[in-house]
C-alpha cells in the first residue's frame, strides 16, 4: 500500500508538472 501510494504521488506529480507548463505557456501558432 505505501509503495503504490508513493508511485501514485510520483505519476500524478509528473503528470501535473508538464501539463501546469503546457497551460501556462503561450502556444506558439497563435
């Protein structure tokens, strides 16, 4: 349970890292 409670935290934390980025960014074709 502690180690699949740490992977959850893992993923969750290096999927909302790149899209919190990809929300902030200014796209580039507009």
């Amino acid at each position: 349970r502690n180690l699949l409670n740490a992977w959850k935290g893992m993923v969750s934390s290096l999927f909302k890292k790149p899209l919190a980025w990809i929300v902030n960014s200014p796209v580039p074709n507009e």
